[in-house]
C-alpha cells in the first residue's frame, strides 16, 4: 500500500460539532485511516460553539483565504481527533462562523451559508498551501463542501493543489445548497462555471451539483443508497447527474466508532454489559431510562426507543400517528429523544401527556441519553423514507437492541430480516411508509418480546455480535482515493524498454 495524503473537509466533525451522522462518520473514518497508514488531517470551521479547551493551539501565522473583493484572514486552531494522532484544524473567522449554530438560527438556514462553506472550502485548501503539505486526494462531504472539487478543477489547477484529487461523500442528497450566483465571484470561480454541466440548475447555483460534476470519484454511504439515487425516486432531481456519473459512484458503508459506541466500556450506562451480562445490563439500563424520561418503572414492560433529528426524511410522522393506536393495544413504552420540526416536537409532547407514565420525551440534543436509549430499550424505531446510510440502527444491534426499520438504503445494508422459522436476522424491517405497516410490525415486536423471548434474546445476541467497524470499509476508501489519484494523474508512465 503507498500511504496517502488525505484532506477532510467538513462542516462537522464529532466530538467538536455535530447534527447528524455526518459528525460521526468525519469523526471516525479517520483514524481508520490513519490507523492503516495513510497522512490524514481534518478542516472545520471554528463555531462559536467550538470549546478551545487547552488541547488546541492557535497557529500564530494568520491565514489568508481568497474569496470576495478584499483579503480576508482566518486564525487556525490545531489539535487531534480524540484518541488518535490525527490532526484537526479549525478556521476562526468572526463573520461567518462566530455564531454557534452550523447551518440555522431560530429564524431558519443562513442566508449567507454559500459565502460561509466558500470561505471554509477555499480556507482549507490555502491552509495546506501554507503548511507546505499538499494532499493526493481531498475529500469532501455534502453540500457545503461541494465548490472545493471545482476549485481544485479551476482557479487552483495551476497551484501545487492542481494534482490533488477529490472525492466527493453524499450524505445526503436532499440538502443540495442552492445559493445565489454570487457565490461563483465570491470564491473566485471563472464566471464560465455557471452552467447546467457544473454549477448552474435553475438559474441558481446548486453546490451539491457541482461537486458531482467535478469531483474526481464519488462515494455514498451505502450500496443500496447508490441505486437509490440513480433513479427519479431517489435521485432529488439529480439521478440523470448521478447516472452520468455512475462510473465513478461506489457505495461504501459508513462504519461507526466501536470505542465511543460500546456497551461493555460505556459510561452512560449505570452497568456497561456485554453478550455474557446481556440482561442485567439491559435491565438496569431500562431502569435508568424509565426514571430519566419519566416513565413508570417497570423491568417487564417492553421499551421502545427512539434518537433521532426531527425530520421528513425520518419517517417519525408515521410514529406520531400510529402512537395513540399502538399505545391503547399494545402493553408498551416509548422513550424518545430529539429535536427539529416543531410540528413533530409537539405531537411527541402530546402523547407523553396524554399517555402519563408510558410516553416519554426528550426535545433537544443530548448525547448521554442518546446512549441510554440505546442500552435501556428493547427495540429500537427508525421509520426512515430515505435513509443514505444511518448509523442509529448500528448503535441498536450493537447495544443488543433489534431496531425496527424501513426497508431503504443503507437501512436495508445493515438490517437483516429476522426470520423466527430459520432462527437468523438481526432486525424487523416493513416496505410501506405508511402508519399501519409500522404499527404492524411495532406488534410483530411486541409479540416476540411477550411470547418468544428466547428467540428474542438469540436476535439480540445476533445483532451484538455484527461487525460494525471500519475495518472493511476504511479500506474500501483508502481504494477509492487510489482510484482518484491515478484517474487525476493519468496513468503512469510505462516501464523503460
Ligand atoms: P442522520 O445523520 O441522518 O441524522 P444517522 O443515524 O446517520 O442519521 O446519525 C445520527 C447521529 O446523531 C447519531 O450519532 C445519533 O445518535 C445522533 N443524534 C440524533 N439526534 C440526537 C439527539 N437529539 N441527541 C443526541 N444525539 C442525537
Ligand atoms: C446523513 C444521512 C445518514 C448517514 C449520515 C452519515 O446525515 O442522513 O443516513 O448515516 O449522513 O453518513
């Protein structure tokens, strides 16, 4: 293997700032990466959010990042992914990301979140410049890093960065970016870039678009995902883009950190337990999370979870209207955390009134309970419509806690269908978005846990002992960036005669 050097760039990155499984994946990949050789470093902003605890340093030469009509300058802070020797770098910078939030304030998205991820794409490929350490391959994620390939491809091309190539993860294709032509100017792309083959769409310019166009390879977060997406009900607009692109799509499954997310060493759960400690593990896990959320304690009751942001793609619409249905038939709890549309937030606050002791519910952000969820719930909710890849249902089985899924994407990757008959499956997967079939399999569950618990407990054990890790797919990527380099490069020259 020829080690690599490889830049992330990403507006999130866990432990230091997170919304969704995007944090997670930037947080890990890595130092999987690492750990196999590879040079990696990592670039995110520095919100207002960020905690500059005394693991950071401040760079005492101030970057300048070429964007908009004067100079602008960003202070760079350095350290390390937690336990690892990765270093990370965040771009301070008062206009655009002193404020705490990532992408949207109470009043909604950020309306100068084009000129943000410009100044943090354009910021983190002159921090390399600066450092004098020019990566093989950069890669990028989402929407927000979507101008960084075109840049490479364009006003960078005849810098040393003209052969670092790119790859480009889709996270999601739902969030595309679409931000005003100003945006071309204001990262000093050619004016000739404002197309329908690079950054243009309607007369606007999609940022996720042109990342596809211009990336050297491109990645998804999950085989089944990159079929999705290359068809007009999953592609957003952009499957005949994808199609166009299809040989340079592969989808790789995202991996979780097995550190961070490991029953037998967590410390948000009153007794970490392993396959061996299973039940008094979980036992006292249900315990904990029935007195936090309020629920009546009861160890024989099952416990359904759910952590999740608030949102269409979530599919927890189905939740909240098969709630009342489940609740008044069925002998069980729900415990739910999270955050996002306000309709949603409310229909949940509803139900835990209107069902006392049965219902709990937790709106916000909170990572220690997201843990105990998943060590305390019997089974664990995820009505996804679209799910590129999720690592919830990861956490699930690993916590020995069978998640019911949708069959979508990356949902159909991970979960295998649990079939009593032939003893195997880690899960309970349903195909119609619709509140009946979820209802419907919520008492599949129901009935395995009150009439077959021995065939629950073989699904738990199942689902625990499931290979999660990063082991196959940091390789998959480390592939991918090969891929990248030798396409950006041309092939190499063959041997003397
Ligand atoms: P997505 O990225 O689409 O939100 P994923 O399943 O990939 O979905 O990742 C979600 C991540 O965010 C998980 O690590 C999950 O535990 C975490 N998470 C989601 N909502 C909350 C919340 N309200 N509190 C704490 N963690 C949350
Ligand atoms: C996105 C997707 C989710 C995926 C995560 C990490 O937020 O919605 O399915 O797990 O990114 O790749």
């Amino acid at each position: 293997m020829v080690p690599l050097k490889i830049l992330f760039v990403s507006p999130e990155v866990e432990p230091f700032v997170k919304v969704g499984g995007l944090a997670d994946m930037v947080g890990s990949l890595p130092k999987a990466l690492a750990a196999l050789g590879h040079d990696v470093r990592v670039v995110f902003p520095a919100y207002g959010s960020l905690r500059l605890d005394s693991s950071w340093r401040a760079r005492s030469e101030p970057l300048g990042v070429d964007v908009g009509p004067e100079a602008r300058w960003a202070r760079t802070w350095e350290s390390v992914l937690p336990g690892s020797k990765v270093p990370v770098y965040a771009l301070e910078h008062e206009e655009f990301f002193a404020r705490p939030e990532v992408y949207a304030g109470p009043w909604g998205n950020f309306a100068d979140n084009d000129l943000r991820f410009a100044f943090l794409c354009r910021g983190a490929l002159n921090l390399c410049l600066q450092l004098g350490w020019i990566p093989d391959v950069a890669h990028a994620h989402d929407w927000t890093t979507g101008l960084l390939p075109v840049l490479l491809n364009t006003t960078l091309r005849n810098t040393p960065l003209g052969r670092t190539a790119s790859v480009f993860t889709i996270h999601n294709l739902e969030h595309q970016g679409y931000s005003h032509r100003r945006v071309i100017d204001f990262a000093h792309l050619p004016p000739s870039e404002f197309r329908p083959d690079s950054t243009e769409s309607v007369g606007a310019v999609n940022m996720l678009k042109a990342g596809l166009y211009h990336a050297t390879k491109l990645s998804t977060v999950s085989p089944t995902y990159a079929e999705e997406i290359k068809t007009p009900a999953g592609g957003f607009g952009l499957d005949h883009v994808l199609r166009f692109r299809a040989g340079d799509l592969v989808g790789i499954l995202n991996g979780i950190d097995t550190a961070a997310w490991n029953p037998a060493m967590d410390k948000h759960l009153p007794r970490p337990y392993d396959q061996r400690s299973l039940e008094v593990g979980k036992a006292a896990s249900k315990a904990a999370l029935q007195q936090r959320l309020g629920l009546d304690v009861d160890p024989h009751i099952a416990v359904f979870g759910v952590v999740s942001r608030f949102a269409h793609q979530k599919g927890l619409d189905l939740l909240a209207e098969a709630l009342p249905h489940i609740l008044d038939r069925m002998h069980v709890q729900f415990a739910l955390l999270g955050a996002g549309d306000p309709g949603l937030e409310q229909s949940f606050r509803w139900a835990a009134e209107a069902y006392p002791g049965r219902v709990g519910v937790h709106v916000g952000y909170d990572n220690a309970l997201s843990h105990l969820i998943q060590g305390g719930s019997d089974f664990f909710v995820m009505p996804s419509r679209a799910e590129p890849c999720g690592l919830t249902q990861m956490y699930a089985m690993r916590y020995g806690t069978p998640p019911i899924v949708r069959s979508t994407g990356g949902l159909i990757d991970t979960v295998a269908q649990f079939s009593e008959g032939e003893h195997s499956g880690t899960g309970f997967r349903f195909t119609d978005a619709t509140a009946p079939a979820l209802y419907n399999t919520v008492g599949w569950a129901c009935a395995t846990y009150y009439d077959r618990p021995d065939e629950l407990l073989n699904l738990r054990l199942r689902g625990m002992a499931q290979d999660f890790s990063w082991h196959v797919s940091a390789r998959q990527y480390a592939e991918l960036y090969g891929w990248a380099v030798d396409a950006r490069r041309g092939p190499a020259a063959p041997p003397a005669a």
